[in-house]
C-alpha cells in the first residue's frame, strides 16, 4: 500500500480512515504509559459516526505497513 509509485493511488474513505485508526493506536503506543485495547479503538470508530469496522488483523497490518514505511525509526535522534 506505502510504495514509492503509489502516490497517484486513489485510497477508498475506508482505507484513510483505516489510517488513521493505525496512527492513533501507534500514537497511543508510542506516547502513553496506558494503550487502548481493538475493542475500545473499535467503539472509537463506531463513536465517530465513520460506520467502519476494522478488524484487528487489518488494524495490526496497517500498523506495521506505516512502520515499515518509516524504517521503524519512530524516535530519531534530536
């Protein structure tokens, strides 16, 4: 999904928004002592009037795909 061609893909309003759950669970991770469970990020969405459902799986490997994408390098050097 993150490649260096893909830029001109047009992503579905499910897939942004898919996005952005992955960011803010990795946010969540990486910032607070505290992590929000699929469960609870699942009712977020619901919260949210979006009537997306994401799987964790599909959570999981959105995560993974924006790690991947910045070389795992979450806490650079200042």
């Amino acid at each position: 999904m993150f490649t260096d061609t893909a830029y001109h893909h047009m992503w579905s309003q499910h897939e942004c928004r898919l996005v952005v759950m992955a960011s803010l669970k990795l946010a969540i991770k990486l910032n607070e002592s505290r992590t929000l469970n699929m469960e609870d990020m699942r009712k977020l969405a619901l919260s949210l009037g979006n009537g997306s459902n994401y799987s964790a799986n599909a959570v999981i490997e959105m995560e993974y795909d924006i790690l991947w994408k910045l070389n795992w390098n979450v806490f650079p050097p200042t």
